[in-house]
C-alpha cells in the first residue's frame, strides 16, 4: 500500500522498492506482482512487467483481475488472440468484482484488432452490467465514429460527457464527430477545449492547424 502510494505521487524509485521488499517478504503475494509490472510499464520495461504479471498469474491462475491486467498488457503488445484468452479466463472467475471492466477491455482490443462485430457485442455487454460506465460508452463512441455512424456517436460521447469525464481523446473525438455531423460550432467548442484544457496534448497537436 506505501508502493501504490508512492507511485501515486510519482516517486516512482520508492515505490519499485517498496514492491520488492513485499515480495521479498511474501513471494506469493498478488498485489505486490501486479504493481511491480505496472510500475514497470510506466518505466517502459515490457519484458519486467510481462514476467511480473505472468508470476501474479501463476500464484492464482483464475484470478479476475490478474487475467485482466494480464490481457491489456497483452493487448497493447499486439498479442491480442492471447489477450482475448485471457480476457475470458477473468470473466469466468465468479469472485471478478468489475466485469465491465474485462468487457470494455476485450471489446477495445477487439477493435484494434479490426473485430468491430465482436467489439461491439462486448461493449453492450459493458454497458447492459454498467450503463454508466465511461470506458465503455467512450470506446462506443469510437467505435461507432470508426463504423460511420457520427450520430449514434455522438450519443455515445454525450453519455461519456454526462459522467464528468473530459481527456484529450474524448475531446478530439468530439471535435471529429460535430465535424462529420456539419455542425462547426460544437465542432469549433472542442477544439478550444482540447486546446484550453490540454494544451501540450498530441491531441491538441493534431489541431493546430484547424480554426479557432
């Protein structure tokens, strides 16, 4: 908990010491494994993080959010097909307290992957657990924006908006969608957002040379 903690606060050193005394002290402790491999994400050490988040899984294979953790990490480094295992595998755990999380998960890799029919059957399934949820109704959004569909998009992203949430991403993803819709004002209202609020932002980088 000091390791999280610490790493919360971006005393990253401190806290990859913290993590390694825990597992020094109980080498089978879950906890421990997970955030030394997302601590070491964030140091962009993919092969550390992979064998730490593959040592949480062997203590407890069937463990929810291992399999979770797991299958982003996976994800993220283009092994979607075995991402996708692992993304099931965290479903089936019974005691997995965020099953929308492993569904929006699933159906965002999904998506990376070119699967928009099966994206989208996980991302309902996100949202029929949790109709609130913000990463699934902003990955529909995206979704439905990749597929054409700027209006039911756009309900996505209001839904997402209704939930405080505001990111570079969602923002640009506005800006795209009230483009698409002809309608220049709310697109123009995104933009001065995203360049308000998030100003160094690759997003706003990409919206440098649009109006004010």
């Amino acid at each position: 908990e000091l390791g999280a903690q610490l790493m919360a606060r971006g005393d990253l050193k401190n806290a990859y010491q913290k993590f390694k005394m825990a597992i020094d002290f109980d080498p089978n402790y879950v906890p421990a494994h997970t955030m030394l491999a997302i601590l070491d994400e964030r140091i962009k050490q993919p092969q550390e993080a992979e064998q730490e988040y593959r040592r949480a899984l062997a203590i407890d294979p069937k463990n929810g959010d291992t399999n979770n953790n797991l299958g982003v990490f996976l994800c993220k480094t283009g092994r979607e097909a075995e991402a996708m295992q692992h993304f099931k595998a965290a479903l089936a755990d019974p005691f997995y307290k965020t099953p929308a999380m492993a569904d929006t998960n699933a159906g965002a890799c999904l998506a990376r992957n070119g699967d928009t029919a099966g994206a989208d059957q996980y991302l309902r399934k996100a949202l029929q657990i949790d109709p609130d949820y913000p990463d699934a109704l902003y990955q529909m959004a995206h979704l439905q924006y990749a597929q054409n569909d700027a209006f039911h998009a756009r309900a996505f992203l209001q839904r997402f908006e209704s939930q405080g949430q505001a990111t570079p991403d969602s923002l640009l993803l506005g800006y795209q969608i009230e483009t698409r819709m002809g309608d220049a004002d709310a697109a123009r209202s995104y933009a001065n957002r995203l360049r308000g609020q998030f100003p160094e932002s690759d997003q706003a980088q990409k919206l440098a040379d649009s109006p004010q």
